[in-house]
C-alpha cells in the first residue's frame, strides 16, 4: 500500500520495479500497530525516523495527511476482499493515480474503463514511467527545493496525460492499463485471478448497472 500510495513522491507507485521501496518503513509501522498506536501515529512516527522530521506533514499539509491515512486505512480493510478483481483495480486506480482524477484532467475510473484495450499492448512497459505519466520525481536525499518557477528543483516533470475523449499521441493509456492490470493481478490471489477478457466483462457489468 505504501508503494502504491508513495507518500514521499518517488514515483515508486509507477515503476513495478519498486515496490520494495517502502519494504523497511512497513514492518516498524505494523509493529506500531500491533503495540495499539493509532495509524496515523505509526506512519508518522517511522517516516519522522527514516527522512526527516514532519516529512509527511511538510509534504501533504493537515488535509492531505488526513487524506494518506484514510487510505491507508481503506486499504487495510480491502486486505479482507482481495478476490474481487475489479474493486482492487479500482481503489489501485485511485491510490496510483490520484494525479488523475484533479479538475484538470477529469478522469473516473469508469471513464478510464472505457479506453481499455480490447487486448493489452507487450510493449506497453516501453519508456521511462515517469515521464509516461507526467509526473514528478522527487529526492529523497533532503527536503525539495523550489526553483524560480516554483517546481521542485529536483523534479522531472513532462506532463503527457490526456483529459478524457482527447487524442493520446504519447500512447500513455495503454501503458497505464497494463500498469494497474498488472498491479492488480499480483495483489490478486491465484485462485481468484480473472483473464483480461473476464475482467473487462465484469468491469463493463459494473460500470453498466
């Protein structure tokens, strides 16, 4: 949940590569847990001790540490129901890519459904993600540093995301969707894994009713 979340900006959440990039701060966290702190706590107590102090807060602000926790918390409650396919793509879609569903690009996740490929492209993992997606990458070494334009100094950022029913010269949709397929096969149990063409069938039943 951490690496699809990524609460220090890494980009971790888009590189499948990564997700052991939070694998040191997740045991201290539930270690935490189990000795009754509250989440909240927890997660700050451990990213306070491995980066620096108020990381979290000075990154997010009250609202949006509030918000990390929350879904922190959905998450830990939707280990319970990892057999339905489509409700773990969904909430994937909206902790990867919470960038997506701003006023300026507009998506849902029913409406980012309905570009899916009939058939997921092999070389869709082609190119760097983070340029794919149009986002930031942030070093962890120290606090960002804002330039002269108010970017963080450290970051590449190349915005190539479409808004809905506009044109995708970059070809980022089909990279997403083998992105967020393949996040959600991997936290799929086996014995409840779908083939694209039944997940697809049940996701158009969902998104129909």
């Amino acid at each position: 949940m951490l690496h699809d979340l990524d609460p220090m900006g890494t980009c971790c959440r888009l590189n499948l590569d990564m997700e052991d990039e939070y694998a040191s701060e997740a045991p201290h966290i539930a270690r935490l847990l189990d000795g009754g702190a509250t989440l909240r706590d927890a997660v700050c107590q451990v990213f306070d001790e491995w980066f620096w102090d108020d990381c979290l807060q000075n990154r997010w602000g009250e609202a949006g540490l509030n918000a990390l926790v929350a879904k922190l918390d959905q998450g830990l409650e939707h280990l319970s129901n990892r057999h339905d396919m489509p409700a773990l793509h969904e909430m994937l879609f909206h902790h990867t890519l919470p960038d997506l569903s701003t006023d300026d690009l507009g998506w849902s996740h029913a409406a980012f459904m309905q570009t899916a490929p009939k058939q997921l492209d092999p070389n869709a993992f082609d190119s760097e993600p983070a340029c794919r997606a149009g986002m930031p990458v942030i070093s962890l070494d120290e606090p960002a540093v804002e330039d002269s334009d108010g970017e963080p100094a450290s970051g590449v950022h190349q915005p190539a995301m479409p808004r809905p029913h506009e044109p995708d010269p970059a070809n980022t949709l089909p990279w997403l969707h083998a992105l967020l397929l393949e996040k959600t096969r991997r936290r799929t149990p086996p014995e409840h894994l779908l083939s694209y063409p039944q997940f697809l069938q049940q996701v158009q039943h969902r998104t129909s009713g």
